[in-house]
C-alpha cells in the first residue's frame, strides 16, 4: 500500500527516484532572482553541508492511500515517544485520520539497549554532528519536491520524549511550522528560555496531560505553559484521565484541532 513508506534513509540517493530535476532555468525571472538569493541564505548553506546531505538517518513517511496529486496536504511531522522507533508514524496517522495528511518521522537519537526502542535526548539534539533541525529541515524539503505539501501547514507533534522535541523544534524555527501537539511531554521549562520565545507569538499548541501524573511533572508542565502564553503562544490544554495512546482512537480529536486552525487561517 502506498502509504506503507517506512525506514527510509536520509542518504542523499535515497529519494533520487521520487524527486524531479530541478532546472533553475526553466524558473520565471523573479522566481529565479528569488531562488538564487536563498542560495546565499544560512539556509543554503545547511542544505548543501557534507554534514547535513550525507548524514544517513532513518526516517518513515506516510502518504494517503488515495493521495490527490492536485491537493495541497498538510504534514505532521512526528516525534515519537519513548521506547519505540519512526516506524510508530503508521499508526499515529492511521488513528488521526488515514486520508487528510502526509506524515514524517526521524528515529530518536538515543537507544534503549534494554528495550531496543529509541528516545529523544534533550541535552544533544543532534545526529552525530548534525543538529536535528538541520536534518529536519532538509528531509522535509526533499519531501515536499516528491509529494504536494503545504509549506504553511506542517505541524510538530509527538509523545513523551518526542513531545519536548517538537516543542524545542518549534521554539528555535517558529516560522517553519504552523504549530504543534504535546502528547503527555515530560516538561523541559529550562529549555524555554526567555530570548528564545521571541517568535513564538500568535502559535497554535495543543497540549495534553494525565490527571494520573506526578506533582513534579505537572510542576514542570505548568511552568511550560506560564512561559509560552507569558511569550504569546496560544496554548490550549485537554485534560485526559490518563496518558494518551498516540496509536488509538483516542487521538483521533486531533484531526479535529488542526482543521479548525487551518480553518481560522483561512478565515485571516
């Protein structure tokens, strides 16, 4: 099935068969002069680094069973959560609706020897010497010249560990993603730092949190949510009665939260 795209690598020959040449040439005039004043951008620069392109990661990617080339698609970009690996994209959007989104997943960067499943370290986000935005930035423009997605519709979104990671991902490129679901994170206060927040006004995050979790992590969770609303976030949080399952039914209420964002965009 065509959504059955998993364990992918990043290599750079990996999505040779799924991308079209690109002619610089063949652009209008002020696309072109567009095109290669971004060459020159830091941006560039991180899509054409050794480092970045050769960096051989593995990912999984998920598309719609009856994909609609003409269709613009929203992506989420999954994180996923602790102890299980990239291939956990599959289900999660299977549970949020198997048709209305594309999909992205990187596996965590730090292995459980024990269980043999991966996490997120917050200390290091990076992949050998790459940091993850980096890599996340160029897989997903990769994705996006392979399938049609919607460059101001991408969300973060992930569980546990992965949900601290997207949140970091959303805090240091704000203008990249339209906003981000929390699933049960940890809390990580220390890492939202003031000076760090500037660009986070006026962005969707959708947060849940277990009334069966400790003090100390809903400490940490409110402390989370005090200093994203104090930098302008629109924060909004769902109660649940106990840790979301990110592969069931109940995430199923988040199909919902995106359309309603990307309806109040459409409405801007």
């Amino acid at each position: 099935m065509f959504n059955r795209v998993r364990n992918l690598s990043f290599h750079s020959d990996d999505f040779a068969g799924l991308l079209p040449e690109f002619d610089t040439e063949q652009l209008p005039t002020e696309l072109k002069e567009l095109y290669h004043s971004w060459t020159k951008s830091s941006d560039a620069d991180a899509c054409a680094s050794d480092a970045v392109t050769e960096s051989d990661w593995p990912v999984a990617i998920f598309v719609p069973e009856r994909y609609e080339e003409r269709y613009a698609y929203p992506l989420i970009i999954w994180f996923h959560s602790d102890d299980t690996d990239e291939d956990q994209l599959e289900d999660v959007l299977n549970s949020i609706s198997p048709q209305n989104y594309c999909g992205l997943a990187l596996r965590g960067n730090h292995e459980n020897p024990v269980s043999g499943g991966f996490r997120w370290n917050m200390d290091a986000l990076q992949f050998g010497n790459v940091p993850l935005r980096d890599l996340l930035h160029v897989t997903t423009c990769r994705l996006r010249r392979a399938f049609h997605i919607h460059s101001e519709r991408i969300f973060l979104a992930g569980s546990g560990s992965g949900a601290d990671t997207a949140l970091q991902v959303l805090v240091q490129r704000p203008d990249w993603f339209a906003g981000a679901i929390l699933l049960d994170p940890p809390g990580n206060p220390e890492s939202l730092q003031a000076e760090r927040l500037t660009g986070i006004r006026g962005k969707s995050i959708l947060q849940t949190l277990s009334r069966a979790t400790t003090d100390e992590k809903l400490a940490r969770n409110v402390e989370c949510v005090r200093l994203l609303r104090s930098a302008g976030a629109n924060v909004q949080i769902e109660l649940t009665e106990r840790t979301t399952d990110p592969g069931s039914a109940e995430v199923r209420f988040l199909d919902h939260w995106i359309m309603e964002q990307l309806n109040k965009t459409a409405l801007v």
